[in-house]
C-alpha cells in the first residue's frame, strides 16, 4: 500500500513546515530553482550544522514493513569525487535512528552500493556496513534520474531490487538484509557526502514510499506482483509525479466558515502556509466540500491519492476531523484523526475511486470533490 508521497509543492519557501508532523529530522533546503517537475523540491546540501550527521532527512512511516519500495528522482551536480561516497537512502529499523537495515551509496562512477548495518554516525563510520552489492555505473550526473528501490529484509532470503528511469537495473537475492529483528520503521535521505566535499550536495523531488507486505488481494492493483516461489517482486512502479492539486471553488456543501471574505476554498489554497487565513468549524458535524484543481491532459493515469491539510485547534477540547473524497454520489471519509492546538499536517489515502471501486481515472477526479468533516 502507499505509505507516502511528496511533490515538496505545498510547503512555500519554509523548511520549518517540513517539520510540522511530516518529517522526523530535516536538515535539507526547499529549492525552487532546479524542481524536476512542480514548483519545488528539496536539497541535501552541507551546512556546518549537519556536517557531520547522515540523517539529513528522515521520514517515520505510518506502518513499519518488512517489504519497502522507495521512488524518487534525483540530481547530483556531479558525481562523487575519488575516495568518497555519497549518502542517498538508508532503511532503519523501528527501534532506532543510528543504525540502517540497508545504506544505499553513490560511487565516483555513478554505480550504487549496498551495505547492510552500518553505524550512520558521519564521516567515514557510514561505510562501516557489510558490502552486500554494486550495481554498474547507472547514475548519470547534472541529470534528474528517477530511481526506484525495492527491499526484504530478512536474515538469509532477503533481496534487493533496482531499476532506474523505469528500467530494471539490478537485483540481488538470498542474503542476509536484516540488521536486527525489528522491522523497517523510518527510510533516511542521508547526507550528501562522506567527506567533505560540498559538490556531493543532491535533489530529490517526486518521492513515493511503499509496502508490499500484507494482503496480496488488497493491493493486486496498487503494489508490485511477488512472484509466489521465490518471494521477490517482479515489476516495479515507475515513474510517477506527486502532484499538488489545490482545492478551486467551494460547493453548496460549506459548513466551515472563511476566517475573511466568503470562499473558503481561497483560505486553504496557497502555496505556502499562511496561519493568517483559514476556515474552521465550532459544532460537531459540520461539512465543507470543494472542488478540486483538474489534472492536466497530459496525464491519463492516477494512482494513488493523499488528501493532507495543516490542522490546528484553538484550545485544549477535543476536537476531531476527517478526510474524505466524494465521488458523483459516493463517499469514502477516513479514520477520525484528533487535532493539536500546534499546526500540524495530517493526511490520509484514498487510492480508489469511491464510485467505481477501482483505480482513479483522469475524468473521474476531475469530477469528484474532496471532504472535511468536524467529527467531535
């Protein structure tokens, strides 16, 4: 199932919201002057805080897994200099933040290596982990490259799986992947560099993060086939982009109240987060629906959507929301989430249409409006 995604497009300039209840650690930048697609996405870059510390920017997942899939693209201005490595992506189990099931490095040649348990404490200890494989040269430098990762961790039939710009690259079986007994619970963009060399600094735009550990009957639509004797996936993704649809007028159904003017959907449609405007509801029950950004013709396939928005109460009641998407006269509402006095990011997954029941198609989200309920 899809555990996250991200187009870096809805968080302004300010890399203080990519700490509002998304990310655990950041120490990357919002770029807008190199985004692959969209308007923004993030850079890894040295600082003289994080110079010494891998975990530049980590994400918790929401459900820890055994069988992960991380998509991204990325750029490297160039490629690592003799000697050194460059950090890209490294899984970490659920009971700590210093050490990594799997580390994954850029080579001088653009080639990617895979260590299993290193120390991610900086400098050279990041390349203290078991060398498990390399691929050949497969990253080209001043180039947005879409990679896609898929791992099991296990003690002795774990494997590894990469594809880059949607060609399968790589593949690695029957090994010990698993540094200890607990599951991937947070994946890591690790820093730049090894050493210290300022052109190791990377971007990552259009991330999505995935599990194919559960039911095969639930996500036989949705996540990679496993093929049933070996246990190893056998397709990937692809290449996707996280787009940003911004909500564009309101319905007749418009319980929340505008803190100005009479559109509440201009109070929650700007690129970056302003505190300042907003809608809000005093009385349990209360439903806004609005009308979405329509995709553009371009792009004919959907495949999975996360409503989020930047919640926050005004004092210490209780106070619960939730998500939803209605579709022509079907509705789908997600779990009740409790929100906090502090603004914070929350968001859930609606990957079907609730109409159909199956994949959302270009003209059916077109059509379709996204819900917010005051529950309590």
């Amino acid at each position: 199932m899809l555990l996250w995604a991200d187009g870096f497009d809805h968080y302004g300039d300010d890399e203080s919201n990519l700490l509002d209840g998304v990310y655990a650690d950041n120490r990357a930048t919002l770029d807008s002057t190199n985004p692959a697609t969209g308007t923004h996405c993030v850079l890894l870059s040295q600082t003289s805080e994080n110079v010494n510390d891998p975990r530049n920017f980590r994400k918790v997942l929401s459900s820890s897994t055994l069988k992960i899939g991380v998509g991204m693209r990325i750029f490297f201005p160039v490629l690592p200099s003799t000697g050194s490595r460059a950090g890209i992506l490294a899984l970490i189990p659920t009971d700590t933040a210093n050490f990594a099931h799997l580390l994954f490095t850029l080579g001088v040649n653009g080639q990617i290596e895979i260590q299993r348990g290193p120390v991610l404490s900086g400098g050279s200890a990041m390349l203290n982990g078991t060398v498990l494989g390399s691929t050949d040269p497969i990253i080209v430098a001043n180039a947005w490259n879409h990679v896609e990762i898929q791992a099991s961790i296990h003690d002795t039939e774990g494997w590894v799986r990469i594809a880059v710009n949607g060609v399968h690259k790589y593949e690695i079986t029957g090994l010990d992947t698993k540094y200890n007994a607990t599951e991937v619970g947070s994946v890591a963009f690790t820093r730049p560099y090894i050493t210290a060399n300022p052109t190791h600094n990377w971007y990552m735009d259009d991330l999505y993060i995935y599990d194919f550990d559960g039911d095969p009957a639930e996500f036989t639509d949705w996540c990679p086939d496993v093929d049933g004797i070996t246990g190893v996936a056998t397709n990937y993704l692809g290449e996707w982009q996280a787009m940003w649809l911004p909500p564009t007028a309101d319905t007749a159904e418009d319980d929340w109240v505008p803190s100005t003017g009479a559109d509440a959907f201009a109070m929650v449609d700007e690129v970056t987060p302003n505190d300042a405007d907003y809608i809000y509801s005093t009385t349990a029950g209360d439903l806004t629906e609005m009308e979405l950004t329509d995709i553009p013709e371009d792009i004919t396939v959907v495949r999975g959507l996360m409503v989020v928005g930047r919640m926050s109460k005004s004092d210490s009641g209780p106070a619960m929301i939730k998500y939803g998407m209605k579709s022509v006269a079907a509705v789908e509402d997600a779990p009740e989430r409790p929100i906090t006095v502090e603004p914070t990011y929350w968001w859930d997954f609606f990957n079907t249409d609730p109409n159909s029941g199956a994949r959302w198609t270009r003209a059916s989200l077109n059509a379709a409006w996204v819900r917010l309920t005051r529950s309590a």
